[in-house]
C-alpha cells in the first residue's frame, strides 16, 4: 500500500488538470442532492465545500458508474452531459480514480472496528488495491 501511495503522489503532482479552480462541493454524488420546492437540486452536506480542481466533484460519480457498477450508463452520460464535460475522456482520469479509490480504502479502515461487515469490506478493498482485482464487488458503505 505504502508503493501504491507513493506512486499515486508521483502522478498526482503531474496531472494536467483540465478545468479551471472553483468552488467545489468535495463529495458531490447523487446521494448529496436533494430537489427543492420547485424541482431545483440543491446540494446538501457542505463538510468538504472548498475552492480546488472541479475535477474532484466530477470523479465520484464517474467511479461509481466505471469501477462499481452503481449508476447506469444512461445515468452517467446525462451527468456528464449536464456538467458539459466527461471526466472520464479526460488524460487524467485514471490516475483521479485510483486516487479516488485508494482514499475510499483508507476511509474505510478508519471504520473497520465498527462491524464486521465493514472489517471484510476493508480487507476486500485492501486486497483489491493490492492485485489490482476488479472493484464491481465493493459494497457500499
């Protein structure tokens, strides 16, 4: 894990980021949006609301469609359409994944002590990080 972290850092540094800086809501998934009165979304849990890369409010839903499985592809694209912008065809991409799913193992860790469900759910995603195993079988948390 720690040659994983390591070499994660190297291209981290090295991206070429496509979007300019902005506001950014730091955990922008489908779960974080809720409609108002008039059928407008409106974002909820601001803990992580920051001015960075754009980059990072488009990443978790383009992992949780390619690595996971979690949204359909007719989800995705009208994401990506709805943003303007695929993330996903971006040179970037792989290494915001890996990035995005090595902190995914490194916050469920932190809770591993509290179940034994969540214990396998580490286990599972260490070990996948390891061997580089597909991620379709991550559960979430």
């Amino acid at each position: 894990m720690t040659d994983k972290l390591a070499e994660l850092e190297y291209r981290y540094v090295r991206l070429d980021w496509a979007l300019s800086f902005g506001v950014i809501h730091g955990d922008a998934g489908a779960g974080n949006t809720l409609l108002d009165w008039h059928g407008r979304p409106v974002m909820i849990d601001l803990d992580n609301f920051a001015v960075g890369h754009r980059e990072w409010d488009l990443i978790l839903t383009a992992v949780y469609y390619d690595s996971f499985g979690w949204h359909t592809t007719r989800e995705y694209e009208e994401f990506a359409q709805a943003y303007g912008f695929d993330i996903m065809k971006w040179s970037g991409y792989s290494t915001l994944k890996e990035v995005s799913e090595f902190l995914m193992v490194t916050w469920v860790i932190t809770k591993a002590g509290e179940s034994q469900r969540v214990a396998e759910e580490a286990s599972k995603r260490i070990e996948s990080i390891r061997t580089g195993a597909s991620r379709k079988d991550w559960a979430p948390l």
